[in-house]
C-alpha cells in the first residue's frame, strides 16, 4: 500500500518542499529566529549577532529572504545610509515553527 501512495506523488509537488525551498540554507533560519527574537534589526548588528557569517554571505540570503517575501527591508534616506531589516507577515507566520523548534531543543539537548 504505501508503496503504490508514493509512486504516485512526487516530494517537489508538497507543501513541504515549497516550505524548505523558502527556508534551506545555512543562516537562513538563523537571521529568521533573529529578526522573531528582536523584531527590528540593522545589517551589522545581525552581523555581530550571528557571528561567523561572512558581509557577502549575509548580504546575499537577506536579498533571498526580502525576494521571497519572509523580510522586509527599509531603507533611510540619510548619510551614512540606515538600513532596517524585520519579518512580514509571511516570515511572522513561519514564528510558530521556529518556536516548536526551540522547543524541541531545550528539551533534547544535553
């Protein structure tokens, strides 16, 4: 039985997939549980934050984040520049999870 369920279906066609495809990455989940934990952050301040993240690398998954519509960016207009980075309401729906995860990690590590 469960092998004629899963020769029908195909992982990439799942919610699942559309999930991790929005989420995998190596601190793509890290800025997201920053920016739950702290609502409101600049660029270098998640930098210090995060710690061993590269400028370009955290440059680069903040434009993946804001393009798939988890981030929202602000920008002022002033010199020098002041960037603001925060969750949308579609990163903001993805909190719950977050906080299962850290759930499950208080409670699993050692």
């Amino acid at each position: 039985m469960a092998a004629d369920c899963i020769a029908n279906h195909k992982l990439e066609d799942t919610g699942f997939n559309y999930t991790m495809s929005l989420i995998q990455g190596k601190y793509k989940m890290f800025i997201l549980y920053t920016l739950a934990c702290y609502e409101v952050v600049r660029f270098n301040e998640m930098k210090k934050y995060i710690g061993e993240i590269s400028y370009k690398t955290l440059s680069s998954t903040l434009k993946e984040l804001e393009a798939d519509g988890l981030i929202r960016r602000k920008e002022y207009p002033q010199i020098p520049p002041k960037v603001e980075y925060s969750l949308s309401e579609k990163g903001k729906s993805l909190i719950p999870i977050l906080g299962e995860m850290c759930d499950w990690g208080e409670a699993h590590r050692a």
